[in-house]
C-alpha cells in the first residue's frame, strides 16, 4: 500500500525535502502489515507541506506549505511522482490544515498563527482559487477563570501552560526545543490591545454529512460550525469547550457524532446535534488516567475501521491512547495509554489491522499492528527512517 507523506522542511527547521512516497508492502496490496520502505520524493517543495488532501475524482493532491502560508496543487505525473499544478494560493500564516469538499468543488484551508478560516474554489482541473476568508472568530470566554474539561475549574493563573511548554522544550532538548509548540506562551499585546486577548488559532476543517463543515480553534477553545454558499462560508453556530482544552482534531463517526480531541487538556470530546440542528457536547472522557493536562499534548484522532475504537496520539509522553465507543456513541471509555514506537506522534492512520505513526522528532514511521479483540496497539513491530514526517496520506 502507498502513502504520500508530509512534513518539516530546512523552513520550519524540519528534515524533509517535499512530499515524500512511503510504501508498506507491495504497492498494490491493500493492507499496510508489511515491510516500510522509503522510495524518491513524490515532489520536492518550495517549503514545508506539513498536511496534504487528496482530491476525490482528480490525481490531484493539496498540501498546505506551512511556513509559507500558502496551499499548493500537485496533479500526478507517474506511478510515484507529483508536479506543482498552477501557482502556490496564499491562505494565512502558518497554514496547518487543508481538506476538499466531498463535491471536489473547493477546499477549505485552516491557518494556525493567524487563525484564518479560508475557503478556495477548485476549477475543473483542481486548481485553487484566490481565498475567501471566514468571520474572524470571537472569544467565548472572558478571563476571570479558566474551566478545565472533566476535571472541573480553577482560579485563572492556577496552570502555568507557559511554564508547561518551557518544560517541554528542555524535555525535547536544544536541537527539537523549536518544534515544541508556543502557542501558550502569550506574545507581547499591541500598543493599546487587550493584555488579557487570547489569539485564535485554527487548526482543522471537515466537511460533515449534510453540507455542513466544522472547524476548530485551539486558541478561542472553540467549534464552528459553517455552511458555504455563493458568497463564501457562512457561520451557523459556535460551540465553546471548556476554556483551556484546545480542541485541535475531530473525527466523524457512523453513529452521527463528532469527537473532538483537545490538545491541551488531552480529553476528547463527543459532539450531537439536537432535533433543531444545534450541536452541543453529549459526552466525553480524558485519554487516559495518565495523561497529564499541560505537559502532555494530544495530537491526531482516528477511529479504528468499525468505529467500536478511537485512537489518539500524545507528544510529551510519546503514546497512543485508545479508547472505546460506548452505547449510542455518545460515550467513551478509556482503554489503554501504550508507548507509539516514536518520539513526537505528530499523525496516524489505521487500515484494518494496522496503525501507522509519524514521529516528527525522531524522523521515522512506525507500523504498529492492532489487536483485533481489545483494539489496543501492540509495540512497534516495523519503522522507516523519513524526514520530519508530520501527516500520512493514503494513496487508495
């Protein structure tokens, strides 16, 4: 089976040269249980392609560069080669996120450091159009206290996450200390800016049965909901996590819920609409016992193929959690926290039996394979040496 990877490039102080090509087995099997390998770059970039969308009818792939803050068409050019197709679309900075409508229409696009939502137009070929930005997003909370997730609330200054992230860069040492996240450490406000203004910051898009499209913001805690029309996206609802959480990934499941996993309070979340079409949280649970809120930091979720199992990366401790879907689908279960193989989960996918890791900080892939009775991920059983990986794409 083939995989296009993404990853940091010398932009971001990362190791990749572009979009690499992984094979796990033969290229044509349809499983990924067998041997890693590592083939010539599928395209060399102009800058860091650290998330990458595949078109639904067209050989085309979408990658958000990053450090450039721009989102880039590659249309397939061979068996394991991909050309730039058309000019880079500028989308915000630090573009982190990039996901195509079911239709393959458009394409929405997800900018970390300045919190832009932004919605592109495809033309016949795949080709993206100049962005249509969304409503800037608005802060739910005021900054009286901070409320933690299952945990309950505290007095603000009670968790010191800029002491947290201080911690983790010692941890990752000098040489990974940049590729720790910031995003607690507050930048100096703006002569006459709120000091106490927390900075929006999207981190990802999908689109949801219906037409309807979610996206998340880290920084405000929150999920919006949105629908598109002729004059670009228009906001339906937002819903606030609780304050401090960090909802950074969701993924949809057959029960028509959508978990959210929160970043900085390693919990995740399950999120229903109503009869009337409103969506609120129905349930949830925190990764595991283990975790701890400000050290560690969850990073992908994916759900195992019969969705009876969710899986959830976590950077600091370097594991995986896994936990079960329970009842209608509204409740979670934490299962087991085992190690990931790698230093720094950025990413995951499962097929079937097997769940394939990318370690940003140690530079490989691990295959890990999945027991089929407890769902839990056994030790790293396979790995390949890749540059910086930060996102796996099926190539199916």
């Amino acid at each position: 089976m083939r995989f296009l990877l993404g990853g940091y490039t010398a932009d971001m102080k990362g190791n990749a040269s572009g979009i690499g090509m992984l094979h796990a087995g033969a290229a044509d099997d349809a499983l990924a249980g067998g041997p890693l390998s590592l083939v010539a770059d599928a395209a060399v970039t102009d800058g860091s392609p650290s998330w990458l969308a595949r078109h639904p009818s067209l050989d085309v792939v979408y990658a958000a560069l990053e450090g450039a803050g721009t989102v880039q068409a590659f249309r397939r050019t061979g068996e394991s080669s991909f050309a730039a197709h058309g000019a880079p679309v500028a989308a915000g900075e630090l573009v982190c996120h990039v996901t195509v409508a079911p239709d393959g229409g458009s394409l929405i696009a997800a900018c970390w450091g300045d919190g832009r939502i932004v919605r592109m137009s495809l033309d016949a070929v795949g080709r993206p159009s100049a962005p249509e930005p969304a409503a800037t997003a608005v802060d739910p909370y005021g900054t009286d206290s901070v409320v933690l997730g299952f945990g309950g609330s505290a007095p603000a200054g009670d968790i010191d996450l800029a002491a947290a992230a201080r911690a983790l860069r010692e941890a990752a040492g000098a040489e990974f200390a940049h590729l720790v996240p910031d995003h607690e450490v507050p930048e100096p406000p703006a002569a006459g800016a709120d000091p106490d203004a927390r900075p929006s910051r999207s981190h990802q898009s999908v689109f949801l049965p219906g037409g309807l499209i979610a996206t998340t913001d880290m920084g405000l805690d929150l999920v919006r909901f949105w629908r598109a029309g002729a004059s670009g996206l228009r906001l339906v609802q937002q819903l606030a996590l609780p304050r401090g959480s960090g909802p950074r990934h969701t993924v949809w499941h057959p029960s028509g819920h959508l978990y959210v996993v929160t970043e900085l309070s390693c919990e995740v979340f399950a999120l229903a609409p109503t009869a009337e079409g409103t969506w609120r949280i129905v349930g949830g649970a925190q990764l595991s016992p283990a975790t701890i809120a400000g050290v560690d930091l969850a990073a992908e979720l994916a759900a195992s193929r019969d969705g009876e199992f969710l899986y959830a990366g976590v950077r600091g401790s370097n594991t995986l959690a896994t936990l079960r879907v329970r009842g209608g689908g509204e409740s979670l279960e934490p299962v087991a926290l085992v190690e990931s193989g790698v230093d720094w989960p950025r990413h995951h996918v499962v097929v079937r039996d097997t769940l394939l890791v990318a370690g940003q900080l140690s530079d490989e892939v691990a295959a890990l394979t999945l027991d089929q009775r407890t769902g839990v991920p056994a030790r790293a059983r396979r790995r390949v040496t890749a540059g910086s990986p930060t996102c796996l794409l099926p190539l199916v």
